[in-house]
C-alpha cells in the first residue's frame, strides 16, 4: 500500500492548516524531552518567532539506561498541549506504550513511532487503527526494506497519515553518533508515496554539521528536516550534548534556508 507502484501522487500529512509533503519542506524544532512548562514554553515562543509551525517533544522517552530520566509521561503531553494552543504550533511526541495510542490524540498532532519501537508491531498495529498521523523513525539497525514494512503495517489497518523519518544507523563509523543514510531519501521518495524526513539531530549527534546535514537531506528531495533545541542544553536531562540553544537554532535556520532549499 505504501508503494508508489500502487499510488503515484505523493501522501500530504494534514495538521489543519499546516501540511507536510507534497514539495514545500518543514522544519521541525523542539527539545529532546518536555522537562517542565517553562522549558517548553521558552522553546515554544523562539520557535514561533522564527516561524516555525510544528514542534516536538519527548513525554515518554525509550532510554538506553533504566537509570536515565524516563520522561514526565502524560504531564509531558498536557504541558505540549498547553503551550502548543497559547503559540498555534502543532506537536509531535513519542508513545510507547499501544494503550496510549487512542488518548495521545487528546493531546498531540502527530504521534511519533521511536527507532527503537519500529519493529513492536502491536505499538504499529495501534498506530494503524487511529486517525492520528504518525512519524516513524527507521530502527537503529533497519534495512530499508524493513523499515517500509514497518510503515506497511500502520497503513494496512486504515492509517494513511504516515511519514518516514531516517534518524541515522549503526555502522562502524564513531565520528557521529549514527551515520545518516541520505542515499535513504531519495529511495524512500521513489519507492513510497510517503512524506520522508530527515532528523539531523539523533543522527549525527554533533551540533557543528547540523546545517550541512540539513541540506544535503533536503537537495536529496526531504519533505522536512527534525532538530532538538533546548533552552540550556548544557542542563537537558537528555541528549544534552546534541541539541541547539535557542541563539544556535537562528543560525541554524537561518544557513539552511539561505540555501533556498526551504
Ligand atoms: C527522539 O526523537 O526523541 C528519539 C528518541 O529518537 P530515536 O527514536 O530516533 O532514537
Ligand atoms: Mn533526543
């Protein structure tokens, strides 16, 4: 279903009057994870200064370690919530968990569908049975192919609002967290009908070549870019090393656009 030999017209994701796909790219901002209203309201406000109209944030976070900060779960979504209506942004944040797949509409435009989870086919098969657009990150470790089926799964229940995300892989290399796969985006644009961005933040893990990241994912034809931005990273109870401070994601923005890809 996914495939473009079924559809030719590309997928448009619609969040009321903000769309994703279909030839004008988006930028995505927000913090690794929601750690209180005040965060995320100063992150909130930059962002909508610099026009950006779709924000993430992480309620629920998979960590690596039981002992990191696991997220504020439902009070993480009630504060995107909030904050989301006082600026007119969109959200998108990660569940986890199959039985908060019905309730995150309560709360969120967009559920993200994390690296980690994109092979738990029940969380994909209740992602499938929602109206909910979804964005599904390629797992650490997935092939192409396995990563489009995980995207077949959502779409074969009823659930056409779908987006794909490379987030990097796991290969050898130690000079970036992941290695971003841009060879990715223009496969998954020809072989799938689905909008496919690209989250320079996780998969490169280093804020220096955020901008030339960016921009090769979109001259390789991304419908849309993913970045964290914190308003004191230094202090983030995740991904500290890794996301913009608010000053940092201006220029970021600004170098990507000066490009004229966005
Ligand atoms: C995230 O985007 O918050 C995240 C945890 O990323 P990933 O699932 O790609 O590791
Ligand atoms: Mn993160």
């Amino acid at each position: 279903l996914v495939s473009r030999k079924k559809k030719q017209e590309d997928t448009l994701i619609s969040l009321g009057d903000v769309t994703i796909g279909g030839g004008s790219p988006i930028m995505i901002a927000g913090p690794c994870s929601v750690e209180s209203y005040e965060q995320v309201r100063t992150v909130a406000a930059a962002l909508k200064e610099a026009g950006i109209t779709v924000m993430r944030g992480g309620a629920f976070k998979p960590r690596t370690s039981p002992y990191d900060f696991q997220g504020l779960g439902i009070e993480g979504l009630k504060i995107l919530k909030e904050v989301a209506a006082e600026f007119g942004l969109k959200t998108i944040s990660e569940i986890v968990d199959p039985a908060h797949i019905e309730l995150a509409s309560d709360y969120i435009d967009v559920i993200q569908i994390g690296a980690r989870n994109m092979q738990n086919f029940e969380l994909l098969k209740a992602a499938g049975d929602v109206k909910t657009p979804i964005l599904l990150k390629r797992g650490l470790a997935a092939t192409l192919d396995e990563f489009v089926h995980a995207a077949e799964y959502i779409v074969s229940r009823g659930n056409t609002q779908v987006m794909l995300i490379e987030r990097g892989i796991r290969t050898y290399e130690k000079a970036t967290r992941n290695t971003l796969d841009i060879s990715a985006v223009p496969i998954l644009k020809q072989e799938t009908h689905l909008p496919v961005l690209v989250d320079v933040t996780h998969s490169t893990g280093r804020k220096d070549i955020l901008a030339p990241c960016a921009k090769a994912a979109l001259a390789a034809g991304a419908d849309g870019v993913m970045v964290e931005v914190h308003p004191d990273p230094a202090t983030a109870l995740s991904d500290a090393a890794q996301q913009l401070n608010i000053p940092q994601f201006h220029d970021f923005y600004a170098e990507v656009k000066k490009s004229g890809l966005m």
